[in-house]
C-alpha cells in the first residue's frame, strides 16, 4: 500500500529528525568543523605548557602538540588552524604579538588570559617557599588585583579580537583549582594556602566570565572538569612542583589538557 504524499511527507521528517540525533548529525558537525578557522590565542594554559611534546620551531613559547587547541585541531581538521599562544603571556603580550591571524574569515577562537596578569607565577612561588601568612598575602594582593585592574586589561583584549575577528565564536577558558582539600598530600602548603588559591582561582574566573560575557563570548569553566583531579587527589591532571623544569610547575599535564581542557572546549566551540 502506497504512502499518502502527507504520510510520505511525515516520514521524511522523523528520518531527518532522527538521523540529526545520530551519525549524520555528528557528520554534519564534523563538516562544519572542518569548514572552519580557528585560531588559539593565550597563555601557557593554551600553549600546552607542562604537557610536554613542545614544537621546537616556537621557541620559549612552548606550544605543545599535546595542548587542547593542537588536539581539537587534529580531531577536527578545521581549514585554518593559527596556534599563537605563548607561555608566559599576559593581556599586553596577546593584543601586540598574537592577534596577527585574525580577520574576518576567522569564525573561531580560543583563549587562556589573566593568571600572568594577576601575578599566578609569583603567588605559587612565595606560598611554596616562604610562610603561609606571606602566601596568603600574595593571593589577596592577587585577588584585588583581579578585581580592580584585570577587567579594563580583559576589555581591552577582548575588544581587539572583536575588531580583527568580527565573524568569529570566542571561547574564553577559565584556570582550574590547583588543589583537592583534604587529599592525599603529606607535606607541602597548609589546607589553608591551598584553600586560598583556589578561591583566588574562582575569583579569577568570574572576573573573566563577567567580562567575557560583556563582550558576547563564551566562558568555559573547567573547574567541573578538573574535579578529583587536582594537586592531592588519586590522579592529579596538574605538575606541582618541577623541582627540574621549575616552569612547568602547577600547569596541566597531558592528561589535564586531553582530559580536561579539550573536553571544556569542545563542549563550547
């Protein structure tokens, strides 16, 4: 018995419907990811310090291959991939040294800011070397920095990428807590100390959130991610200490940028 051109009609919207939800869906993903430009822009947090596998052509940079934009890229097989981040960035370092890619065609962007702004480096390394009164010291002076000064230096960032990528979705990825309370470690910082960066991690990522926001992109939070995998859990996906490559100290391993970050911004391109 022949289908009535209305039940003919039905079926081929519940077919489309379903194949949305199943392998063409992801097809379809796939071909619009692979129509894409991307460029990923930030800090050590985007380079893929402290992953290892650094591509010797940029430098004290330290991209990794095994950083979440490389990753995503290698998955995704985007038209343009551009990878500018650079360890050590701040605020300043990115709108006069990494914006260079971005045009009008560019429809997608990553970025890690702020941290070196704030001060993280020095924070981490008073709180491990001196008395948990200077580094809970350190980690208010960051806090108010965060509070009174980064946001103008975020709008400032945020406001170039605009300009020069007008076109473009922006993921803007927040910083994890370092430290799970209560966990496994023996020596090293107090609770306290530990506790107070990661408040200061929160802080610093919802001035960015704000911020970002404000300006129409996304913010990725990976906190949720990195949880029962921080510093003092079963199976840290941060570097504590790297008493033999001190700067890879308190950034993602590997597994924190495939496990933690990649997922985050995926979810979010």
């Amino acid at each position: 018995m022949k289908l009535s051109r209305i039940a003919a009609y039905a079926w081929a919207l519940v077919l489309a419907v379903a194949l949305s939800l199943t392998g063409a869906g992801v097809a379809a993903a796939a071909t619009q990811a692979a129509g894409s430009h991307y460029v990923a822009l930030g800090d050590s947090y985007s380079s893929g310090v402290g992953a290892g596998s650094y591509d010797s052509s940029s430098g004290s940079c330290k991209r990794s291959t095994k950083a979440y934009p490389a990753l995503w890229a290698a998955a995704h097989s985007p038209a343009s991939f551009d990878f500018t981040a650079c360890s050590g960035a701040r605020t300043g370092d990115v709108t006069a040294s990494q914006l260079g890619p971005l045009s009008s065609t560019t429809d997608l962007v990553s970025i890690t800011i702020g941290g070196n702004d704030a001060g993280f480096s020095d924070v981490m390394t008073n709180c491990v070397l001196y008395s948990e009164s200077t580094c809970l010291s350190k980690v208010a002076s960051a806090r108010a920095y965060a509070d009174s000064t980064l946001p103008g230096l975020l709008d400032s960032v945020y406001s170039a990428i605009s300009s020069k990528a007008p076109n473009a979705h922006v993921v803007v990825i927040g910083y994890p807590h370092f430290y799970k309370i209560g966990g496994n470690c023996v020596s090293g910082l107090s609770d306290r100390s530990r506790s107070a960066i990661n408040g200061a991690a929160d802080e610093l990522n919802s001035v960015t959130a704000k911020r970002a926001a404000d300006h129409g992109f996304s913010f990725a939070d990976v906190v949720p991610a990195f949880t029962g995998h921080e510093i003092c859990s079963g199976s840290p996906w941060l570097n504590s200490v790297v008493w033999t490559n001190i700067g890879e100290s308190y950034h993602p391993t590997a597994a924190g940028q495939s496990g933690g970050y990649l997922p985050t911004f995926t979810n979010a391109a």
